[in-house]
C-alpha cells in the first residue's frame, strides 16, 4: 500500500482510490495547478481535503451555490472538522463579524463569486496564510461568467492579481473548449488536465417526442407510475414547477416544487426533505442539481430541451451515484428548440442596449450586471462583438444537443463523441434508440420505504443538519 493510499484509509476510511483521483492529487501534491474533470459521484469533495496533510494554512474554496456551500460544510462537520466556515447570506451580522475576526483560526473557508466583491472579507483573506485555490464546479466560470455572472469573472481577477498560490480546478463536464476557457479565465495556460469519461453505464437514455403538453405530463406521471422514484423533474419555469408538484401531491406522491424564487430556508429544507427521503420527488428548474448528495435517485425527467448538452449532462447525472440501474428521459415538442434557445438568449444585452448603458439609460437588473462588468473593460463595437459571439454559442449548445435527441443514433454514443470519447461500452440498457427499455428494471424506493420517522425526530433531524 503506497503513502497515498494509507492517508486514504487513515483519513477517509477508502482502501483504494476511484478512476482519476490519485492522478488529480500526485500532479497537485508534484506542485502544479490542475483542473479535475470527472464524472458525478467520483468524489471530488475528497480531492480538495486530501493535499491538506500536506500544505500548512487554509484551503479557499470558490462555490457556485449556498445549498452546495451548506451541504459541504456539514458533510466537514459530520467528518470532525470544525474549522471551517462558509460566508453566505445565512449568516447573520453577528456571525459574519465574528468570521471575520477569527479568519486566521479556519482550515476551510467557503466563498461565493458574489461574496468574494465585499472589500471587508476581501481585506480579510489577503491576510490569511492561504495553502491553496480550489474551484468547485469550475465549468460555471465559463458557463456562467460571461453573461449571467460576471462576478465570476471579478473573482478570478482578484484571485490572479493577489495570489500566486496552486489552484485546484474540480467539475464533472468540460468539453475540451471548456477546460481552454476555464485556463485562461483562471490565467494558468499550463494547467494540468486530468479528464476521466463522463459515460454512466448505470443510467439507461431516452428521449420522446410529444404533440402536446397534455400529452407531455401523461407520459411523465406514466413513467413516475411505472418505475417510481425518488427522482427529479426538471421543467424551464417556476410555475410548471410547482403545477407539477401540485399535481404529483394529489397523486399522493410526496413531493415538493424547487426554484431560484424561493427564499434561501424553504429550499434548503427541502433539499434536505429529499436527501433524507421525506419526500420522494422535487419539481425543479435548474436551480435544484449541484451538491445533491443523493445516492439513490433513480429518475431524471425532462419536459424540455436543456440550454446545451453539459447542463443536460449535470442534471441527468444527479441520478444512480450509488451504481444502480436508473433511467434519464427527455421530453421535446416540435417547438422545443426555439423556446430553449429564446431562454438561452434572453438576456444578453443587443446593440441597443449597449448604447443605452453607455448613455446611463436605465436597463432591466440582469442586463445592467451583465454591462457593469464589461463596458468598463471593452468598447462598444468591443461588446457588441462579444455578445454576438455568445449568442451564437448558445445557439451552437443548443443545436448540438437538439441534433442529439432527435438523431436515430446512439444516444450514448452522440453525447460521447461530443466529449471527445469514441466507442464507449454499450450497457445492458443504453438508450431507446438502440434498444426498448421497457424491460428495464429497477429498484423503487419510495420515501416511506428508505424513511420511517416520527414527525418530531424529522424536524430535530433537520434542525441539526440546517445549524450544527
């Protein structure tokens, strides 16, 4: 047994590594930068731990979401690290002061794009002893930097401009475009890649084309019947969200609707209703995905067409981390395709609008992110240039994926090929368009099944696990 591995039993409890984590912490441990592209369920929480034995100061972790910031938290705590501290808007003032008092007492601290703008917590880690960088769902920094975030953007500058430190770069999907991206937005070119398939054997593939709505939500409750649960619905919109909640409730499915317009408690209580297995369905937009620790999701429904093939490969993904057999369907309409890139597109600013901001016209919150952030660094033929770049990307994204569901090729193979990966392994169930999946079996797990709990140890149980 090699010194890693015995500090994997030691720390971890794991006798041997998974696929493409000894590679990530030998080139991390060897001194260099490395961006970790390997699929959901592989553990890549434990990549940003483990060089710890070997680095003196705190570990700062970049993360995309409060509900994934939490979850991670409590995942150290549960662990006996006590150390460690996520500055999000859960904290109160109070808390948030003593943080910062107490800075240099962490061994994990947790920051958000948009927390790491505050000029206070930014004075605070510049004299912090910092061991090393990690960003968590790296992809984000493309996918979401350039548009919807650009405070993704802000916090790599700052992070360049003040720091010379390694960087740990974690994400389960990265097409080779995007691990270019991702290396010049952090400005380390000679970023190692280690890159592992983002095939999932266990996850049986099928998309089917509806007529109508109606239609649409009969083969969904079909399959929901049939083959059960837990699952995730994903939907574009909030109110199709919490219809379809509604509608599985009445069902006498324990269910909840999940979205980005829900205050910050109700949905980390349900994140945590559904983790437990209180509930046995969440109705969601693409708010709900990243750090569900979930192992035993067993369906993944899709009533529209994603914004590009990695979101859609993000959130499919959610399902059998624990290895067993599962099934990923998507539903489209003829009309699918112009309604996801309409969605896609939506918010990037056009010609008119740059020439508004420069005038200091008043525009819609999003917009005004988005040209804060780049009319200070480009002019305006500069903007109007990028922003028709992205547009098209989008409608590139979207076009890739939507030649992928509606082909009558493989859909394994489709999504590997855009990967980079050639003659992946056909599982016993692939997809519907190689073979009939109604064969396919799998185990249903309801909630009432993996959970049996009085109402009061459910509410102690989530009290704890919401404020340890």
């Amino acid at each position: 047994m090699t010194e890693l591995e015995n500090e994997l039993q030691k720390r971890f409890g794991f006798l041997s590594f998974r696929p493409g984590q000894k590679e990530v912490i030998e080139h991390f441990l060897s001194g260099q930068d490395v961006l970790g592209v390997l699929p959901t369920g592989t553990g890549k929480s434990m990549l940003f731990q483990f060089p710890t034995s070997y680095f003196s100061g705190t570990v700062i972790i970049l993360s995309p979401l409060v509900s994934l910031m939490t979850d991670q938290v409590q995942q150290l705590k549960l662990r006996g690290e006590k150390k460690v501290v996520a500055f999000t808007s859960f904290q109160s003032r109070a808390e948030r002061e003593y943080a910062l008092r107490n800075i240099d007492n962490y061994h994990y601290i947790f920051v958000s794009p948009e927390s790491l703008q505050n000029r206070e917590l930014q004075n605070a880690l510049l004299a912090v002893h910092v061991a090393y960088f990690v960003y968590d769902e790296a992809h984000c920094l493309v996918q979401w930097g350039m548009d919807f975030r650009p405070d993704y953007l802000r916090a790599a500058e700052w992070v360049s401009t003040n720091f010379t430190k390694q960087i740990l770069a974690l994400t389960a999907t990265a097409t080779e475009q995007t691990r270019l991206l991702i290396k010049e937005t952090l400005h380390r070119p000679s970023m190692v890649e280690i890159v592992r398939s983002v095939d999932r054997p266990s996850i049986a593939l099928q998309t089917i084309q509806v007529e109508s709505d109606l239609e649409r939500f009969d083969e969904m409750i079909r399959l929901i019947r049939q083959y059960g649960g837990p699952g995730i619905l994903y939907t574009q919109s909030r109110k199709r969200a919490e219809d379809y909640a509604t509608q599985l409730i009445k069902l006498g499915i324990p269910t909840a609707a999940y979205h980005g317009g829900m205050d910050t408690l109700d949905r980390s209580l349900i994140q945590q209703q559904f983790s437990s297995g209180e509930l046995e369905w969440i109705c969601a937009t693409n708010a709900f995905g990243m750090g569900i620790h979930k192992a035993n999701i067993r369906q993944v429904l899709h009533d529209h067409i994603p914004t590009s093939l990695s979101n859609y490969l993000q959130e499919f993904g959610r399902a059998s981390r624990d290895g067993k057999q599962s099934l990923a369907t998507l539903f489209y309409t003829a009309d699918d395709y112009r309604k996801s890139l309409f969605l896609a597109t939506a918010d990037l600013p056009d010609q008119q609008d740059i020439e508004y901001f420069a005038q200091s016209v008043e525009l819609d919150e999003q917009k005004t992110k988005i040209l804060s952030y780049w009319n200070s660094r480009l002019s305006v033929s500069e903007q109007n240039q990028l922003f028709d770049r992205l547009r098209l990307s989008k409608k590139q994204n979207i076009l890739e994926l939507y030649k992928i569901i509606t082909g009558q090729t493989c859909l394994r193979e489709g999504i590997g090929n855009a990967f980079g990966e050639t003659n992946l392994p056909k599982p016993v169930f692939c997809c519907n368009k190689c073979q009939s999946l109604e064969a396919i079996e799998m185990t249903h797990e309801s909630a009432k099944e993996t959970e049996r709990m009085d109402l009061g140890s459910a509410y102690k149980k989530r009290l704890k696990q919401l404020f340890p």
